[in-house]
C-alpha cells in the first residue's frame, strides 16, 4: 500500500506546505509524517491537523483531495513520484531537482518556477508563470520538464534557460518572454508578444500568432528535433496529429532586441495536405 | 511594585561591576536603589548562577529607512526558507538578511538586546525610517542622519559659509529628521559619483563643487563637536572595499586633528596592497592608530561567511561592487540629491580569498584595539552579516581555541596573508558588556541606558553561564524591557513599544530662511513638509520620544 495523505479538513486561507514532498515523507512513519510542520495562513499547523495519513512510501506518495489553496508542493523534490489527484496550488514543485509530479486536475500559478530538474505534468491547466523565474530573479527553469495537458496562463517560461515546457492547449501572453534558452511547446496557441526579450531558446506552436515586429521570417523548414519532441510528447499521452509531426514550420528570428538568437516556429498550415 | 533579581553575578562596567554578586531591584520600569529591607519585593526572581548585564545596544544596524525596504524586495529568495509564523502575542512575518520589521524586533529581542540604531537614514526620507521603525517591537530605537553628500551642505562649502552657519544647518538637519547623530556616507562621494566621477579620495576634488572630503569631514567633525552632539561624527570613510584604502584611513584620522570621530565598519576600511593578490590586511596599522587616538572610537562591522545583502548610502562603492552581486541583481538610488543608496545582494565565502581575509582582519581589529570601550560590536548588519550572527561572533572573540579552528577552515592563502592564528587575546564577559552595553550607551549619551546603576531603565538581560559562548549568547533566560518580562528562554512573552531616541541641539533659526528659499526652488517638498514632527512618531499609539540634551560644548 502506498502512503496517501487524504484532505480531511479544508485549509480556509492558502497554506505552505514544503513538507510535503516524496523526500521530506518517504522515510517516515504516519505520527511523523503527521508532526511535519505547515504554514497555515500565518500561523503555524502541522500535516495531521489536515491530512488523514495512511500506509507507508514505495516510491509513490498520493495526495488526495481539492489541494487548490495548498501552495508549494513537491518544492525541492529530488525522486520518487508524487502523484495529487485533485487540484493543486500555487508554486507546485518549486526549485524541484528530479523525481515526478502527476496533478490529475488543475495548478495554480507558478508551476516549477526555477525548477532544475525532474517532471510535472499536470493533466488539466495550469496557471501564470510555468517555469518562470521568481519575482526579482532573473532565471527560471534550469532543466526537467513541464507537460500540461490543458491550458496555460500568461509568462510560460519567464526566463527559462533550459527544459522543456509542452502545453497542450494554448499559452497566454508573453509566452518565453526574456527566456534565454529551453524549449516551449505550446499546441495550442501563443499569447500576445510571445518570445518579447527571448535570448536563444524556441518557442512552438501549431496555430498562427501574431508576432512582435522584433522577430522577422526566416524560412519554411522541417527541423529534425521538432518530430523527436512530438514523438515524444505523443509517448506522454499528448494529442499529436501526425500531420505535425511531418508537417513544415516558418521559423521566426528574434528577439532584435537580444540580437536574433531565439527562434519561433509556427506550423505552415497552409502546406498541410 | 517592586520586583527583586537576586544573587545573579553582575557585569555592569559603567559601575566597576565586574561579575560581582548583587540584588537588581526593578520600580517602575527603572532600576531601584536597594530597599532597607530586600524582603519588601513582590516579586523575586532567583538568578543564582545567572549571569546579568543590561540590555545589549547595537549602534550601527541597518534596520530602517528605503534600502531596507528595497533589500527586502528584491530578495525574495532570501525570505523563503525563514518564516516567522504568527503566535498569540507575536505576528507573522520573514526572515534572514533583511528580516521585516516585526521579525526584527522580535529577534533582537529574543537575543538580549534591547536598543537599536539606524546609522544611515537620508534627510529627505526621515520620516519613512521613522514610520518603518515604529513598527519595530520591543527595541529601542533612534537614527544618525546622513549629511556629506547633500546638496545644500556642498553648496555652502563651496561658498566658504562659516563654520557658525554650518553647525546651524546640521542642527536644524538633526531636529527636523528626529535624528540622535550626525553620520557623513563617503564624504562628498555619493554626490561626485553623480557627477560621473567613480572615486574621490580623501584630498581629491569634487568635481562640480570643488570641495575635498578632507573639508567635508572636518567641517563635518567640528559642527558636531561644538553643536554638543554626544556620538561623535559617525564616518564611513572613502574607498570602503577598495584594497589600500587603510592609508585614506589612517590619514582620516590624522587630518581630524583630535576632534572626537567614530569610525564606522572600519573592517572594510583597512585594506592593504601587499601580497601576490594586492590584497592584504591592514588591520595592526589601525588599531595602532585607534589605540594612539583616544578621539577615535570604532565599531568593527565583520563578515559573517554565507548569504546576506548589503545595503548602503555609498552608491559609489556599490556601484563598484555590483559586479559581485549574489544572485546577480541589485539596485542603486538617489533621493532629492540628499544621498542615496545602493543594495547588492552578497555571499561570503570561506574558501574565497578575499572574503576569507576579510573575516580575519575584522577579528584582527577586534583583538588588537586594546580598548574594548572603543571598539563596538557589529556586523554592520546586513552588510556584513546578519545580526543574528552576534552569538557567533561573540564565541570567536571569547574562545582561543574555537576561534583557530575556524581559522583553519579558510583559504591557505589568506591563512598565510593574517596574523589571526598567533593573537592569543580572549575577550572577558566583563569586556563583552563593555563593547555591546555600556560602551555604546556612553558613546551614543544615553545616559540611562547600558548600566545598571539606580535611576537607569530597567532593560536588563540574564544568561545561563555556558562554556559555549554562542549558546549562551543566543537564548537569554530573562530579557526586561522597561520592566517588564519581554523574553523568557529565548521565547517572546510579551510585546511591548520602545521608545525612539532623539537629540535637539540649539541652533540660530535664521538659517530656515535660506532653507526655505532653497527648498521652494529645488526641492520637491516644502520645508515644513520636510521638517517631522513630535506628533508624526508620538500618534499612532506607539511611539513615544526621548529628547537626549547635548554634550555642552
């Protein structure tokens, strides 16, 4: 039996629970796992004033119930697996270094903010700021993987460096602005002023954008990578059609403003047979 | 009531108290003479065993005013790992280099201290440390205004106002911005590096004024001196960080010509160029020049190895410093052309040569000024350290033998470039209570602060005596504030308000017409906008002013 800790009393202002993540649990006892400590609002709880704790880790712990209002878990995450069957809340694997968090429901914003490693997929939408840097830092995703099955909000990848964010339906505005390198894959649609102070890095997608005037047309081309990362994401569970996997891209140059090292490639639909 | 501390042993220097067995007995918030008969007490308190001292005052901490608040937000990494929940009687807020206000309080608290103050608060911006301090619990507080780099001071330097009409100026300054001392930020500096000059030593001029820093401070020096202000002029000096600049130092302290002077994080001050690196410590010159200068006292700034941010008037250095900021952000600011500041986030490193030196010349500083009345005990917090290091600080200074363990740690190279490992000098309690209590109360002219002596407030602080200083040093058993029982076993038990400390040194108020004039044609502000008022700190239900008189001249 795998440890599971079942909400059993609703958290009625957002809650900080660092202490919830595979290392922090999985070598303990259910007292023990009980006796972690949470930030309730501003005051101080403790896990079992929440959680029903029951069975022991065996490389898996599940979360169940609405945690929406439960911020920043699987923060610092180094292995193992953490699966939430609900929603999740804010900041949700922050700064994670390896190991896998399943949401089966929606996150909140900041999903992997400045996150190293690992992966997140989260199978229905997510919030602003996937994969960004911290307010005041100027780095975001170092590396791992973001899948989101659904939507994303606006500054997906806000300074990433390295990764892969894969958004399944659209991404709001200012989708890799200042990313300095990483992958975004949004199959969906991108916001306004995609890729505004991108550095290097690509930014995808399969619907038309309205580019910054900063970004200028490269040519039409079928990069090599593109189909490995679809036949991937395809692996992961995600909608690909076939026809953009062998489909051609218009690939886009910019930011100008960060000398054109940055690439945004938007499927050619109009060479779709 | 009368309340009874009994059989605690005493460190009380301001007295000759020397670890003596006494009875403290508290009326009113203030220190009692001893009844006849001892067993008319309400309350007694068994402190056998115990050690006693008063309340800790820490006179240069970077607690209030607009760089604490930028430190603050642009760290929000550094808030993450150290929250303070709220408790019944405590509220919430964060922690580590650049704590909130209620965290601040309630720490240097928690730690025994008891007043604290704000070395560097901006003119213009008075009345926002103020308001930021009031919202600091427990502690005392009081600020040193900054002046040097200001406009309307360059101004009349380089009209060659007299000397009478400049102490007017610093006065009217002093009493406007409810401040209890006079510092100058790299005299002169703040304002030359606006004026795209990156450097400006002590006898170099300004490049728009045309006035040295050598002027500024000895002007400076003597307003305050003839004002009869009680701390002498609070100087950050020129070149802070910049390896050679114990020469600018030690020639600051020959060109004040005997005036009293405090030379603030001096640590920073006394580098030299010897070496394969050019860097090396310059840390016997000074305290030779300290112990030879009986008008010169210091306060020693030392770094702490690990995180912290700096935060500084001196836009000038932190501008030269930016480069090394950890993470890499920072931010520089100017307000009114009254000063600025800059903030860089920093982290020492042991195993860094230069911060490694670094560390050993503020012990070496600490241990060659044989003075201890001279010599405070600081941090600079945050900029060397945070003030929550004050524990470990004090276990270095008082144990030989830890203090070379952790010299071994360093960088080899900076091992081979100090003296550190052969200073066998231990400061005593009795020493500790000098430079962390009774020294700065002296210095500051709180004359009812530092001591125990009957008619002193009753900020007293009671210790277990532990081998391991640190551990001493960072849970007291009892801290009083005014009286009354604010910390017990290092644990908050009650909140209360501190007072905050101000000076009012008479001046001719002639020169509020030329400040007038001034301020309707360059400043954004009117001048009795400027000015803050008793009410504005008195209010809100929490303040309360003590008006200090000065020294008489």
């Amino acid at each position: 039996m795998s440890l599971t800790l079942a909400l059993r009393v609703a958290p009625q202002v957002p809650m900080e629970a660092e202490a919830l993540t595979f290392d922090r649990v999985a070598d303990l006892s259910e007292s023990d796992i009980a006796a972690l400590p949470l930030l309730h609002g501003n005051e101080k709880a403790a896990v079992g004033d929440f959680f029903k704790v029951s069975g022991r880790a065996n490389g898996e712990v599940h979360l169940e119930g609405d945690l929406g209002r439960v911020k920043y878990l699987g923060a610092g995450m180094s292995r193992g697996r953490l699966v939430i069957h609900g929603n999740a809340g804010m900041h949700l694997g922050s700064a994670m270094i390896g190991g896998e968090i399943l949401v089966k429901g929606n996150a909140g914003d900041w999903v992997g903010p400045e996150m190293l490693g690992g992966r997140i997929i989260i199978t229905g939408n997510a919030g602003h700021m996937v994969g960004s840097a911290h307010r005041g830092g100027t780095i975001g995703m170092r590396g791992g993987e973001i899948i989101i099955h659904g939507n994303a909000g606006n500054e997906t990848g806000n300074g990433m460096r390295n990764g892969l964010i894969a958004i399944g339906g659209n991404s709001g505005d200012f989708t890799g602005v200042n990313m300095r390198a990483g992958t975004i894959m949004a199959l969906g649609g991108l916001g306004w002023r995609s890729g505004a102070g991108m550095v290097r890095g690509s930014i995808v997608s399969m619907q038309p954008a309205e580019l910054l005037p900063t970004f200028s047309y490269d040519c039409d081309y079928r990069p090599v990578y593109l189909r490995l990362y679809l036949l991937y994401l395809r692996e992961l569970g995600m909608a690909v059609e076939d026809a953009w996997i062998e489909g051609e891209y218009r690939r886009y140059s910019g930011d100008s403003v960060e000398l054109n090292r940055g690439e945004i490639l938007l499927l050619n639909r109009q060479k779709l047979s | 009531m009368l309340t009874r501390l009994s059989g605690g042993t005493v460190y009380d220097p301001m007295n000759g108290v020397n670890g003596e067995q006494r009875d403290i007995y508290i009326r009113d918030g203030r220190i009692a003479p001893p009844p006849a008969d001892p067993e008319t007490a309400a309350v007694n308190l068994d402190l056998r065993g115990k050690v006693v001292m008063a309340g800790a005052i820490d006179p240069h901490t970077h607690i209030g005013g607009g760089k604490v608040n930028i430190a603050r937000a642009l760290l929000p990494e550094d808030h993450r790992p150290d929250p303070v929940p709220r408790t019944t009687i405590t509220r919430s807020g964060v922690g580590h280099a650049a704590p909130s206000t209620q965290a601040t309080g309630y720490r240097y608290a928690e730690m025994g201290y008891t007043a604290c103050f704000e070395p560097a608060m901006l003119p213009a911006n008075a009345r926002q440390a103020h308001m930021e301090m009031a919202d600091i619990p427990i502690i005392d507080k009081g600020a040193y205004v900054m002046l040097g780099s200001d406009d309307f001071l360059l101004r009349m330097l380089a009209a060659g106002k007299s000397q009478r009409e400049i102490n007017d100026y610093v006065a009217f300054t002093i009493t406007a911005a409810q401040a209890l001392a006079v510092k100058v930020v790299n005299p002169g500096g703040i304002s030359a590096f606006k004026f795209n000059q990156r450097s400006l030593d002590l006898d170099e001029k300004h490049a728009h004024y045309g006035v040295t820093p050598r002027q500024i401070l000895h002007t400076l020096a003597r307003a305050v001196h003839e004002l009869g202000v009680p701390h002498p002029l609070h100087v950050h000096g020129c070149n802070l960080g910049v390896p050679g600049n114990v020469e600018t130092t030690l020639k600051t302290i020959a060109g004040v010509e005997g005036l009293p002077l405090h030379l603030t994080h001096i640590q920073f001050h006394s580098y030299g160029t010897e070496g394969d690196r050019k860097f090396s410590s310059g840390a016997a010159r000074i305290a030779g020049a300290v112990n030879r200068n009986p008008n010169i006292s210091v306060d020693v700034g030392q770094i702490m190895f690990g995180q912290t941010v700096t935060a500084s008037g001196d836009s000038m250095a932190q501008y030269r410093n930016h480069a090394h900021a950890h993470p890499k952000k920072w931010v520089c600011m100017d307000i009114e052309c009254d000063a600025g500041c800059g903030v860089v986030p920093f982290r020492y490193r042991h195993q860094k040569f230069v911060n490694a030196l670094q560390w050993a010349i503020g012990l070496e500083i600490f241990l060659l000024v044989d003075d201890p009345w001279r010599v405070f005990l600081t941090t600079d917090h945050p900029n060397g350290a945070p003030f929550t290091s004050y524990p470990h600080l004090i276990r270095l200074l008082m144990d030989r033998s830890f203090r070379n363990e952790c010299f071994a740690t360093l960088h080899p190279d900076a091992q081979k470039m100090s003296t550190l490992g052969s200073l066998t000098r231990e400061y005593s309690l009795y020493e500790i209570a000098i430079m962390t209590r009774a020294a700065p109360a002296k210095s500051l002219g709180l004359t009812d602060r530092g001591h125990l002596g009957a008619g002193a407030a009753a900020d007293i602080t009671v210790y277990t005596p532990h081998a391991d200083r640190q551990r001493m040093f960072e849970k007291p058993d009892y801290v009083f504030k005014d009286g009354e029982l604010v910390v017990k076993n290092g644990r908050i038990t009650r909140v209360v308000d501190g007072a905050t400390h101000t000076l009012r040194p008479a001046y001719d108020r002639g020169i509020e017409k030329s400040l007038r004039e001034y301020f309707d044609r360059y400043m954004t502000m009117r001048l009795d906008n400027f000015r803050l008022s008793d009410a504005e700190i008195e209010n809100d239900g929490r303040g309360r002013l003590i008006v200090h008189r000065g020294r008489a001249a």
